[in-house]
C-alpha cells in the first residue's frame, strides 16, 4: 500500500537523520523536466536533482540499458577487468580531453580523490581553494569548502588556504613552498552561480605552470553538458591537472570520477587508492548510454541554446528584486535583493521546481531537454509572483 505525504513525513521525523531541510512535497515519479508528487501534482524541474537529470528524468535509453545491464552483471568489485569500465574511460577521455579515469561514486569522492593524488604527486600538504568554494561534505573535500557553518563543527580540517574568486592575484600571492594544488569550480554552482570573467582560467593556468603548483577543477556541477560544453573548462581552452567529475555523469545513477593528465596520474601506484563500487558495471553502463544520449539528442549545443533562451526570457521579468541574471548553457542564476526562499514556495505551488542557493541566488539547472514552451511556464510563473 502507497503511503501519503503525511505517513512519509512522520517516518522521516522518527527515523531519518534531520539533515536536510526539504520541499514539503513527496516526489513520486519524473519523465523528461516533468516531475509527480504523491498527491499526482505535476511540476516543471528546474532543479533536476541538482543538475544531475541533464538527458531528462528516467530517459527511456538509460532505463533500458539499466535494466538490461541489471539482468546481466551489478556489482563484481575492482579485483576484475570490467568491459564497460574500459569502454567508459576511453569516452571519458575523448569528451573530457584527460588521460586517465579513476572511478568513485559521488563528487565528494572524486574531490577526495583529486586531493590525496595532489599530495602525493606534489609531496606537499597545502591547498588554495576560492571564497564560496563548494567541493562536497567529506573531510577532504570540506576543507576545501568554503562556508564556516560547514566548516567550523569539524575542524580542524586540512589545510587551506582561501582567496577570492576570480583574483589571479590573490592566487599568486597565496602560493608557498607548501602548497599541493589550486582547487576550484570553473563557474561556481552552490556558491550561486558565479561566472568568473573570460581570461580568469587562462591565466590561472598560466599562474599554476609558472609556480609549478597542481589545479584541480571541480567540474561535479558543470560536466556533461551543463554549461553548453561538455566541460566547462573548454569556455576557457585550458586542461587541468586534475578534473573532478560527478552529478550528471549516470543519468540519475550515483556515479563520479576523478581524472587527470598522464604524468600526474602516474604518481597513484597500485594500493594508492581505491573504492569498493567505484565503477561497478551498473553505474559504467549507465554513464555509457547517459553519454551516448547527449551525443545522439545534441544536448550540448541544446544546452546552450535553451540557456541563452530561459536568460533572455527571465531579462524580460520585471520584478525590482532582480539585481542580476547570470548563465552560462543551462545552469543560469538569477540574484534578487531578497532571499528566495518565498518565491521557490510560490513557484512551487504554482507547479514549478525551483532551487535556492546562497540565499538569494534563484538557480536554474533544468534537464538540457526542456523545451521552450515549459521554460515560458516557468517564466510567466515567475511573472505572476
Ligand atoms: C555537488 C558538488 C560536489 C559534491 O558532490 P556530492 O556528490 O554531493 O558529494 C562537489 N563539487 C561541486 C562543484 C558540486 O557542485
């Protein structure tokens, strides 16, 4: 027997930890950017399970192969050559321009990843991570998570050092002897969708080669097609060091990865690091066919298309609390002067799903499948708030 949202809710109360502060609905099903609650209320999906949904809820390509790859093989373990492991890394390598994969589950791990192997090939213990940074919950990837009420029940942390976002400078000035690598985000996502300007990353490049100093880029949020590329590195041509990947990697299944050039890639011997599920046959074949859809139905460049579109409409808002629109393909902020917190209550009765980051940055991370006609809904619900 289906429970209601109010049966849920009191199971939640009674036995789930309380760490998240949810929507009061109970989402029961999804297709495409359309979402089901319990109760049958449909809504538009703005929010896409954090930029994770990029083909489109429960795409009939990756529900296939998800099913069919379930009759065949789940899980074995990494003590075995898996066929779609290899498959995946030499894709990974052509869309991502790295050389070589290590598989994991989640963005915190792929950032765990990225810092122990920043260490060890640096023989240094400091990193740079950016003011606003968002890097995940584990140990490793907190300390490189900039906001204090993250930080501050679990320290110490490892150490780090934090400089403003888009200021070559600051970075420049912060590098010692001591330190590992430079972490960051090439547009930051939970920080609220801040877009650094054209040259930043070339020149933090440049930066990095001159003082011989690891970077790292945390493209969890920003991978397979978010911001109109498939990485967001390429806006800026440079190639990292280290690329952390993760969200919308599975098409909605867990799935993360850490990547990075040859010669650093090198310094993980055997032993190094490892990870239980870490590139099961599952989760390769998923991201397999979530690769293979965006290829097939053009999501990248739809990706930017639809982008410019939804920012184009949302300049055409005319609410005073609008103090900036900013995107880059389909992950698009909208800063007010007020929190935002009303208006994703509002829109959420009115039928749309929408996610609010650092306060007052409405953020937009459709699936790059949403058509015109639903981001004029989500538009003209805006409108009407
Ligand atoms: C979401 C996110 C992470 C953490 O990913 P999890 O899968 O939640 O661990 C890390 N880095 C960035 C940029 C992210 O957006």
């Amino acid at each position: 027997m289906a429970l209601n949202y109010d049966e849920i809710v009191r199971k939640y109360e009674k036995y789930i930890f309380q760490t998240y502060t949810r929507q009061p609905i109970a989402i029961k099903s999804a297709k495409g950017a359309l979402v089901t609650d319990v109760d049958g209320k449909e809504y538009i999906d703005c929010v896409a399970g954090i930029a994770v949904n990029n083909v489109g809820h429960c795409h009939p390509a990756i529900v296939e192969e998800i099913k069919r790859q379930a009759e065949q093989l789940i899980h074995v373990s990494n003590l075995y050559y898996i066929e779609n492991q290899a498959l995946l890394a030499e894709e990974l390598a052509g869309i991502s321009g790295m050389d070589r994969v290590f598989y994991c589950n989640s963005g915190a791990e792929a950032v765990e990843g990225a810092l122990k192997l920043a260490r060890k090939a640096s023989g240094k213990k400091e990193f740079i991570a950016t003011e606003h940074a968002f890097h995940g919950r584990t140990r490793g990837a907190l300390s490189v998570t900039h906001k204090e009420k993250y930080r501050k029940p679990f320290e110490p942390l490892a150490p780090a050092v934090f400089v403003p976002y888009n200021d070559t400078e600051a970075i420049r000035s912060a590098i010692t002897e001591n330190t590992a690598g430079l972490i960051l985000e090439p547009i930051q996502g939970e920080g609220g969708v801040i877009i650094p300007s054209d040259d930043y990353l070339k020149e933090v490049r440049e930066i990095c080669d001159d003082k011989d100093v690891l970077l790292i880029l945390d493209e969890v949020q920003t991978g397979f097609g978010r911001t109109g590329k498939w990485f967001a590195r390429e806006h800026s041509g440079i190639i990292p060091d280290i690329m952390t990947t993760a969200k919308a990697m599975g098409g909605g299944f867990p799935m993360g990865a850490m990547l990075a050039h040859e010669d650093v890639a090198a310094n993980f011997v055997r032993g190094d690091h490892a990870s239980t599920f870490g590139g099961s046959a599952l989760a390769c074949a998923a991201a397999l066919a979530n690769i293979d859809v965006i290829k097939k139905e053009k999501l990248v460049k739809r990706s930017h298309d639809m982008g410019n579109y939804l920012v184009q409409k949302l300049h055409e808002l005319n609410k005073d609390y609008i103090l900036e629109i900013r995107g880059k393909g389909l992950m698009v902020g909208m800063e007010l002067s007020i929190k935002c917190e009303d208006i994703v209550a509002d829109a959420r009765e009115k039928g749309v799903l929408l996610n609010c980051t650092s306060e007052s940055v409405l953020r937009f991370v459709p699936p790059l499948t949403i058509t015109k006609q639903q981001l004029d809904t989500v538009v003209s619900v805006l409108n009407g708030i």
